[in-house]
C-alpha cells in the first residue's frame, strides 16, 4: 500500500519584520571570516539541562514554546505530510496474515522481539532529534524544539497525521511509552523519554544515557526491568560541522567512536532489555549539491562553518562529506565489532539508510539521479535551514528507518534504487522479528528468523 505525498499549490509571501532582521543579521554575520567557533548556539538551554538532570534530581527551569501559539500549516512552504484517513488500516496491520502484533509472553532474548513487544521508546541526539523548526514556516521557527513529531522519538497523535517510528510501533503496541508528544525544550514534561538536546555533540552521549536511565527509575509508569526498551541514536553533526576543522583531534572519527562506545558501554552495563538502533551521521553537504536560495546559504555558513575552511567551496563539500564517510566507517567499526553481543537482551544495530544522501566520494562524480529527482520535487522536506527536516521530511525517514528494521543486516537498503518511497515493509511468518545481527544469519541460511 502506497502512503502518497502530495503537495497543495501555495502563494509566496514577504518575509514579515522579525524575519527581515533576522535575514540581515544572518548576512552580516555571514559577510565576516569564518573563524573558530566559541560554544555552539544551544548548549546554553538543552545541552546543560542534560547535564544537570543528570546529576541532580531538581530540573533546573528554562524557557519553553509550549505557551506560544502555532500557526497551521498554510505557508508558502508546506512542512506536514498529507493526513491518512483516521479509518484506514496502518499497511503492515492490512497485510497481516494474522500474524501476532505482541507475543503472548514476554520474550526474554532481544533476538525475537516482535515490534509489539517494545514497551518503552526513547531518543538521543542533536536538534535533528528534537525535530527543530519541523512544524515551522519561517527561519526563526528553527530555535523550536518540535520533540513530539520526531522521527525518532515523537509520538504526538498516530501515524495517520504524523509518521514517526513510535507511532509506527503503536500500531502493533498501543500502550507504548517514552515517546514525546509536543513541543518545548528537554525541561517539558512532554518530552518524555526523548533527551536529545540541540547543540550536543557525541561526547554529549553519556550524559543523555544516564538522564534515560534516571527518567525511567524515578517514574513509575516504566518497569525498568522487565519492559523492553528501543533507544536510537543519531548525532555527530555538530562535531563534523563545527568543530572537526579547528579541534581535530577531540572531533576526529575515532573521538567519535570513543565518545559512542562510552554511552554504549554505560548502557550494556546498566540497562536490561534493550535494542539500540544506531543511524549514521547525516552528510550535511546534501543540501548545497542539491538545493540552492540565499536564506539556506547564509545559515549554512553560520551552522556549518567547516564547509568553508578550504580554498574553494568545492573543495570544502569534499572534505567534509569524505570527513562523514570517516565517522561512518567509525559507527560501524562499533557496531560491528562484536562488543554488544554477549548478552542475550541487548544489541546495537545499525541502521544504513542514512547512507543514501552522501556526496559521490570524487569531486565531479555525478549524484544519484533518483535522489536529484525526489530532492527537487516541489514537496519539500527540509526546514527553512535546507538542513533540518521538515515534519513530512521526519515522515519520509520515519519510514526507511521501519523498512531497514524489517531488512536483515548484510541486505538493508541504503541506496534510494533499493527504497520503498512511502511504503512499508512489514513482518511476516518468515521474520516476524525485529532484524538483529544474529538473527539475520539465521534468515540469510535457512530463509526464516
């Protein structure tokens, strides 16, 4: 079943007095030398919370949009993915086969876990976790966080209005919980178990790990025992784009490496009953080999200041997406490494999909005509910063990261000539389960979980 995205014809408008001055603040910053940076834009709010409530039990309070009242979805970009009739059947629950949803008894190894089984969902990461500017038609919309849409860790209605991984596994787990369901900074309660934070970068990590771990205990809502757990993770982007070139090596691929496998370890150490999909840094350079427009271009200077240390811009892309390739190929060293494998109710997993938007890795290669083709349709899915994405930008990755779960490791998806554009890829009587490592070798030589 095809979820199709349609756009509906919008009128440009003026930008209005605030976004005015803000367009000219962003070009007279941008007119100045790149130089190093001092501490990154949001550090001051979310970043500190994590690392307070991390180590005290009284929050401390910080300003949050949930007393600001939001616009409907009537720009002249239009952010939100079409709504899906309330009475039509989620894909994988019409296509069934009376499969169950939920196994009858709780399942005591991660290796056959079925979707529904997942009690407890949770996210960490950047402001591309917090779902920045999603739901927002202006530049200044991108300081707010929009946790509750995120494809990562928002829960905020059902699949039909807004498809996230959570909302997905509500459709074969409706008492689902963790999930955020609005927005506002980590201090909203709404935010739930999604303790991401703008600004953060890898190292930050540990401190999110802990603030998990400390958010379920002190709640009883959570059975920190014996409820099964799924925590994914996406983060690196402001390492590569703001401080790799000036501190290479706190920022270099193996920092990063060291920087994960510290929360990793934390976690197989202190957590029972826990998946973890980890999604590879995104390649921020998508945005200038594909899109163009001056409102992009200045705050990409601004928010991505490495892509401008070399002689020529072109060289800067290079070196920057070759510098992601590196943190990838770390992500993998990781996860790969047999280090999260010796418990029967935890597994690290990536998650490839991501993959899909590098940069051809020599300059002047040209780019996958089907990405050019889908990236430069007139529905788009970037933010007003053509780097964070947008609510039906959240949709689209919502579902390639559900169809590489449903995809063994060694054959997932992470080419857009292999994707399912809106649609679904679904369990089945021969992998009713969630893929791990060691069940996908058992599907891969004997054609079932």
């Amino acid at each position: 079943m095809k979820i199709a995205v349609r756009a509906r014809h919008r009128t440009r408008r003026e930008h209005g007095p605030w976004e005015t001055c803000f367009v000219l603040a962003l070009l007279a910053s941008a007119a100045a030398p790149v130089a190093a940076p001092a501490t990154p834009r949001r550090i001051d709010s979310d970043a500190n919370q994590i690392r307070s409530e991390s180590k005290s039990n009284v929050p401390p309070k910080f300003w949050d949009a949930s007393h600001v009242t939001y616009p409907p979805d009537h720009g002249y970009i239009k952010t939100l993915q079409d709504r899906v009739p309330s009475s039509t059947p989620h894909p994988c629950e019409a296509n069934s086969d009376n499969l169950e949803m939920r196994s009858k008894t709780r399942p005591t190894s991660v290796h056959r876990l079925r979707p529904g089984d997942i009690d407890v969902i949770s996210a960490m990461g950047d402001s591309l976790v917090t779902a920045n500017g999603a739901r927002e038609t202006t530049a200044m919309g991108i300081f707010i966080d929009d946790r509750g849409v995120s494809f990562l860790g928002g829960g905020q209605g059902t699949w039909h209005e807004f498809t996230t991984l959570p909302n997905i596994i509500k459709v074969f787990n409706p008492n689902l919980r963790g999930y955020a369901y609005g927005r506002g900074l980590l201090s909203n309660g709404e935010g739930a178990l999604n303790v991401a934070g703008p600004g953060t970068r890898t190292a930050d990590l540990l401190l999110m790990s802990k603030l998990f771990v400390q958010r379920m205990k002190k709640d009883n809502n959570y059975d920190f025992e014996n409820d099964w757990k799924m925590l994914n993770i996406l983060t690196g982007h402001n390492n590569v784009c703001t401080f790799e070139c000036y501190e290479k090596e706190r920022h270099s691929p193996e920092a990063h490496k060291r920087d994960l496998q510290e929360a990793l370890d934390y976690l197989y150490e202190n957590v029972p009953r826990l998946y973890v999909n980890i999604l590879p840094v995104i390649d921020a350079t998508i945005n200038p080999r594909t899109t163009s427009g001056i409102v992009c271009s200045i705050i990409r200077r601004l928010g991505c200041r490495c892509m401008y240390t070399e002689s020529s811009y072109e060289e800067g892309v290079h070196k920057l997406s070759t510098t992601v390739r590196k943190y990838q190929a770390a992500e993998m060293e990781l996860v790969f490494g047999g280090r999260y494998d010796g418990r029967e109710d935890f597994t690290v997993e990536w998650q490839p999909f991501i993959r899909s938007l590098n940069a051809p890795e020599h300059i002047g290669d040209p780019e996958d005509p089907v990405l050019l083709r889908l990236l430069k349709r007139e529905e788009r899915i970037w933010t007003m910063d053509c780097f964070h994405f947008n609510q039906r930008g959240h949709m689209t990755m919502a579902i390639q990261l559900w169809n590489n779960m449903m995809e063994p490791v060694g054959n997932k998806s992470e080419t857009f000539s292999r994707f399912l554009i809106n649609q679904y890829r679904c369990p089945n009587k021969e992998h009713p389960y969630l893929f791990t490592k060691k069940n996908s070798e058992t599907f891969m030589k004997e054609g079932h979980q």
